[in-house]
C-alpha cells in the first residue's frame, strides 16, 4: 500500500458527509502507477449514487495534495447494524431503526421521514417506513398507496405494502382516511408493538419510524420495547417548536437512545415570483440548538410549495424530481444521517458486488 496515498485519503474530509471519509469506511488499497492512483475502499453507508460523485472530489483532493493526474476508485459498500438500547435485542433482519420524531405537529416530520426513506433506497438501501402515527397516519398518502390494504399469507405475519420500493405499514391501511383513531393510549401502543413485531418486513438495512409529534405513550413504548439504533429531531427554527423539540431530544437521551441529529424544516422562504428569500419562521434555531446539544444539524429545507403538493399527490420530492433542489437537500441530509450512524462503530462495512468509477 503506497504510505503517502493511504495518508492523503485518510486526511480526505468530505463537504457532503461533513466528516472524514475515514470515519464511516476504511481504506482497503492505496495503489499509485506514476501519476495514475487506484484507491479501494469500504463503507458503511449506502454508495450506489454516493460514489459517482465522491470521485471527482477525492480525484481533485489527491491532485492537489499528491498531484496525481487520474483516479480509478473500487468502492464497495454495507450497513452494519449498530447498537441498541441495554437490554433490548436487534430485531431480526432489520438492520437499523430510526426514529424521525418532533416536539410538536406541523413541522414536516411525515414529509421528511418519507423523503429520507427514499433518498436512502436511491443509494442502493433496503429501506421500511413505519407509520408509528396512530392517530393521524400520512404515509400510506405520501407513498401512493391510499385504499390499498395489507394481506397475510399465514393469518399471523403481515406483508407490508411496497411504495417506490419502500415496504411500509401504517394503520392508515387498516381504516378509511375519514375515520378517526378514538383510542386510548394502551390500545395506541398495543397497535404500535404489533405492527412492528408481526409485520414480515424482510431484510432491511433501516427502518425509519415516523413518530407522533410529543412525548407520550407511543414514544415510551418505542424507547422500552422496540430496539432502536438512532432518532432524527425535525423542527422548524420557530423558537415555539424548538422548546417542543429540546423536550424530544432529551427523550432521547433518557432512554439511552443516539440522537443522530436535527432536520430544520421551513428554513426559508423563496418567493415563486420574485425570488426574495425570507426567513418568515426565524433563524439560526436549528443550528443553536444543534451546537447546545452537541448533535449534527444534519441540514435544513426551504418552505417550498412543491414539497408540499407532490407529498399530497402521493410522489415525494425524491422521486418527482430527483435533480430538484428540494430532493438533493434530502439525499444530502440523508447522507449524513447515514454516516453519523455508520461512524459509532468504524470500519463496519461489508462486501458487496463492487462499484468501480475511474476518474480521469
């Protein structure tokens, strides 16, 4: 392995993950012919788009500390499950669960659960979405499946339904959009726990659980009995929704549960006809509140008409548009996300078929 090589990409700190490469892989090959370098490497989180364009950046990071002329990079990629709350056990062929929560309703949480799933599908991961929301259930609109109702094959497992490749369970599937939730908390919960034990979700690298906004029941039952690798915090830089968010956080935290980082929602307005950039909601929030807890602010989305009528219309922003500005800030915070997660233990990759990208 070329010592000078392996120590220019060991130092390669990446604009998008927000962290160094290092940190989330390992270097396997380090290999230079003249001005030619072939880098190998594993990585914890999903690559298949990732990896296209981590070439040209780590190609002109070399150039420019190495001055190599073209870069061939082998890049192979698997999501280890990671640690759980003490005394719970992974589930069972879901390698992570992450839970999308928010101190308060209205902040977008839905909508970023359903993005992020599907920025995580885009990079190649086996993704679940299940909609922990009892009382108000939105993914079975967000992913296009309204009306569509779950089968079973042996009277005892639930197949889930599969939107834009995300296999999802919501009771929202079980009931009319029109009909109310009149339960009590022990019956929430109770519905919680089944569909997420009884449910037959397969092999998944995550899990996303789009929580109820609060503290309640369902989040209790989440933290003591569903074994979960991470939480995202999404807020609005409202000062009203940070005082419900700092509550969720430190939920978190209480059941000994990593908060992965905070999503700031409706960072900014941009007016569609004249392109004034406002931000009507405050400023600053999520990030002061990222530095107070010492988390990533994994990033923020704007107040953004589209994003909002083509949740409506069922075709999420990720997959209506996937070049948009909106479905890039969520693929980006998604990647980070993922990374932050893949960082709590290093070097955790597998192997799967390889990516091979050359830089020239």
């Amino acid at each position: 392995m070329d010592e000078q090589l392996l120590a220019a990409v060991t130092a390669y700190h990446d604009a998008i993950l927000d962290r160094p490469l290092v940190s989330v892989g390992e270097v396997v090959a380090a290999e230079r012919d003249g001005n030619r370098a072939r880098v190998a490497l594993r990585l914890g989180i999903p690559a298949d788009r990732f990896g296209g364009e981590l070439v040209p950046a780590l190609g002109e990071h070399l150039r420019e500390t190495l001055g190599v002329e073209s870069v061939k990079l082998d890049l192979e990629w698997a999501v280890a499950a990671q640690p759980v709350q003490p005394n719970l056990k992974p589930m069972d062929q879901v390698g992570n669960i992450i839970a999308v929560a928010s101190g308060k309703g209205g902040v977008g949480k839905s909508t970023t659960t359903v993005n992020l799933a599907l920025a995580l599908a885009s990079e190649g991961a086996r993704v679940g979405v299940l909609d922990a929301d009892i009382y108000g259930p939105s993914q079975p609109r967000m992913l296009g499946l309204s009306g569509q109702r779950p089968t079973t094959r042996d009277g005892k497992r639930i197949d889930p339904l599969v939107g834009y490749g995300i296999r999802c369970m919501s009771i929202g599937f079980l009931i009319s959009e029109d009909e109310p939730m009149v339960w009590r908390g022990p019956m929430v919960t109770s519905a919680l726990v089944q569909m997420m034990n009884d449910t037959e979700w397969g092999e998944l690298d995550y899990l996303l659980v789009d929580m109820p906004p609060g503290t309640g029941d369902i989040q209790l039952t989440l933290s003591q009995q569903v074994p979960v690798s991470g939480a995202v915090i999404v807020t609005t830089p409202q000062d009203i929704a940070l005082l419900d968010a700092k509550k969720g956080l430190a939920m978190f935290r209480k059941v000994q549960v990593p908060v992965l980082g905070i999503v700031e929602n409706m960072s900014t307005h941009v007016c569609t006809n004249c392109g004034h950039e406002e931000p009507i909601f405050g400023s600053g929030g999520g990030a002061s509140m990222a530095s107070q807890y010492d988390v990533p602010l994994l990033g923020g989305l704007p107040l953004d008409l589209r994003i909002r009528a083509e949740a409506d219309e069922g075709n999420p922003s990720v997959v209506a548009d996937p070049d948009g500005a909106p479905a890039r800030a969520y693929v980006n915070i998604a990647r980070r996300m993922a990374a932050t997660l893949a960082a709590q233990t290093p070097g955790a990759g597998g192997r799967i078929p390889t990516i091979t990208i050359e830089d020239d």
